[in-house]
C-alpha cells in the first residue's frame, strides 16, 4: 500500500519561472540593487521557498486554493 502526503501540483513551465524568478532575486539582491535589511531578507526567504517547491513539485498555497499546474495524467 502506498501513501501519499503530497500530491505534486507543480508542472514543468511553473518549476522554470520560480528558479527565474528566485535566480532574477538573487541577482539584483547580489549586484545591490535592491537594498535593506527587511526587504533583503524578505526576499531572500521568498526566493529559497521559490528554490525549494519547485524542488520538491509541491506548493502548499495551490493546495489550499486546490489549483494544478501539472499536466493532466501526468506521473506523480
């Protein structure tokens, strides 16, 4: 018998724009365009989330609004 804790909600186009997006962060966070304390560390945490979902295939916020961006049929 096989357990699921986690469905995978998270298609392949959504995987490449979080890494852009956390890698697009981490440059202007790197080359000092975007400064402060607060604000740096702000999107330093939503880059890593970024990071880690589409890592993972799985987002907790599409759960709560049951929405997919996988493919239908597709593997879990």
């Amino acid at each position: 018998m096989k357990f699921t804790i986690m469905k995978k909600n998270i298609g392949v186009l959504d995987k490449v724009l979080r890494v852009g997006i956390a890698i697009f962060i981490a440059i202007l966070l790197y080359f000092k365009i975007i400064e402060g304390q607060l604000v740096t560390y702000i999107l330093s945490l939503l880059s890593g989330i970024l990071i880690v979902t589409s890592l993972i295939d799985f987002c907790p916020l599409y759960l709560v609004f049951n929405i997919s961006s996988k493919r239908k049929g597709a593997e879990n």
